[in-house]
C-alpha cells in the first residue's frame, strides 16, 4: 500500500514540476533499489520483490512522463507493446515456479 501511494506521488511531482524534481526522485528512487540489492547480496536470502518493484517503477516514472508529454502515438504504443511483451515473458520464464499442475507432469 505504502509502494503504490509513493508512487503516485512521484508521478504527481514528475509531472507537475521541474526537471530537478525528476533527478531527485529517479535519484531517491535507484538508492532504493541499490540498498535492496546489498541486502540481498550481504544477507543472502532475497528481500521482498514489493521494494525492488515499486522502486523500479518509481524510476521509471520520469521516462514515461517525457514519453507521454513528447512522444508520438507510435512510439508509445511501441513502448507499451515492448512493456507487455516483457510482462508475458517474465510469466512464462517464471511458469515452473508458479504453476503447481505444470509442475506435477
């Protein structure tokens, strides 16, 4: 919950001020992310992937902001068609570990 209220106000400042505030929060936003993988690699078990995701996305919001402000509707349906082909293959690399009736064939 605390993930999606940050990042709706990060897109909020993205979009709304000036491009100092779009350093800072891609910024904020990567040390996040660093921190969690340190964790991960000094504790060696994973944290949880709601940190990494909304941090991920967090830095992703300055890009899809200039995307949305400047770009054609080509290029943001070609970003948008690149974005769900990522989603599906992620699902399908990640099949073993989820689908339970795949795994008992």
């Amino acid at each position: 919950m605390i993930g999606t209220l940050w990042l709706i106000n990060a897109a909020a400042w993205v979009h709304n001020y000036s491009w100092r505030t779009d350093v800072s929060v891609t910024v904020s936003a990567l040390i996040l992310l660093g921190a969690w993988f340190a964790i991960w690699r000094a504790g060696k078990k994973r944290p949880d992937l709601v940190v990494a995701s909304m941090a991920s996305a967090v830095t992703l919001c300055a890009p899809t902001d200039w995307l949305v402000r400047h770009g054609s509707p080509g290029l943001i349906a070609l970003a948008a068609s690149v974005f769900l082909f990522a989603i599906g293959f992620t699902v399908a690399w990640t099949r073993h570990r989820w689908d339970r009736s795949h795994a008992q064939e």
